[in-house]
C-alpha cells in the first residue's frame, strides 16, 4: 500500500520546491542533534517528529512536535546551531529546505515572507494547543479541546490522519480513543464521520479556558 504524502504549501516559492532534498527517517531516528549546524528546515510529508531538549537530570522535556503536513525547525533559522535533538517518533518521510535558500526567498520575496510568517504564527498556536491538550486528564476533554481549538470557528475538525495516528498525537490508547468517540457521539455531543469530527452542543465544553 502507498503511504499518502502531504503536499507542499502553495505559499512556498518555486526556487525553494526545487531546492528541497527527501528524507526517509526510521522510527527512533535522529534527523539533527543539539549543537548541529543550522542547514536546514523540514517540511514533515508523513509521520511525525519532535524536538527534545535533555535536562540536567537526564530527564527530557520535548519542546516542539510536527505531524504531516507541518513544517518542523522553522524557528531554528534565527540561530547558528540548533538547540534540540530531533528525531522520529514514527517512520517518517519529510523535505529537507536549505536554510540559505530559506533566507534568500525571504528578504526576496515579500508575499512569501508574509505567508512564511503567519505559518510560524499559526504553528506556534498549534503546538501551544498540543501542549494544554495533553495536561487535560480526561480522555474526554481532550478530545473536546481538539475540536474547539483546531476545528475553526464552526468547531469541524478535519480528520486528515487514521485514528489510530490521532490517538497517538493525544496521547491515548486507540482503544480509549475509538469508546470516547462512541460515547459522545451517542450523547449527541459531536457528529462523527468519515472525514470529521463536529462539536454539536456549543455549551457541552470541557472544563478548560480556550
């Protein structure tokens, strides 16, 4: 079976559509580590990748994930070298943007500049989203806030992966996630297809600030 890969961003300029190199990544596979040169951003076509800085305690905190269709290490074009270690966290295919040619388009390219922008704008919303999403106990509310904070004003979340990707992203066991799902939807609480997820009691929130 072939694994659908995500286009590229109609924003992104030619010069930088040629310019971008393939790379195939494992699951557990590092793509840089801290300290590397900055040479590169990434744009994640399938899978998932996440950034993890190490602690003094050897603990580690992950700072930044990526699912496909999102850029990953955007921000890394502001320093030298980049301040995480990266890897898969499930086999993954992604493109490789030289930061040079990144930078170039950008002092070139006003539109582009604008439209790179307010993607950094956008992702920066998403990962704080993730971040609030996962502190939720509830299995529930998660999945709630999923729908509130990424489903747009008429609260329709596009169900652009398999569920058992989704589950993963929240942290659940697909199994949890599949009974949580029936449960609402029997509740008449959201409308569930195929393609999406559709909050249909405004007032049935769950018990956080959005």
């Amino acid at each position: 079976m072939n694994e659908t890969l995500y286009e590229l961003p109609e924003y992104l300029p030619s010069v930088l559509c040629e310019a971008a190199r393939p790379r195939k990544l494992a699951k557990g596979e590092c793509l840089f580590k801290q300290g590397d040169p900055v040479n590169a951003i990434f744009f994640v076509q399938s899978g998932r990748v996440q950034a993890v800085r190490t602690l003094d305690s050897d603990a580690h905190a992950v700072m930044l994930t990526a699912a496909a269709g999102e850029l990953f290490a955007e921000s890394a074009l502001a320093v030298p070298n980049y301040v995480c270690d990266a890897f898969a966290t499930v086999a993954s295919n992604l493109l490789a943007f030289p930061s040079d040619a990144v930078l170039m388009a950008l002092d070139r390219d006003g539109a582009f500049a604008r439209a790179f922008a307010l993607a950094m704008a956008s992702n920066a919303r998403r990962q704080c989203s993730r971040y609030e999403r996962i502190r939720l106990r509830r299995a529930r509310d998660r999945v709630l806030h999923l729908i509130v904070c990424e489903g747009g004003l008429d609260a329709c979340f596009r169900l652009a992966k398999p569920l058992v990707e989704l589950a993963d992203e929240l942290a659940l066991e697909p199994e949890t996630l599949y009974r949580v799902l029936r449960e609402l939807a029997d509740a008449g609480t959201i409308e569930r297809t195929a393609t999406h997820l559709r909050l249909l009691a405004p007032t049935e929130k769950p018990r956080f600030i959005v």
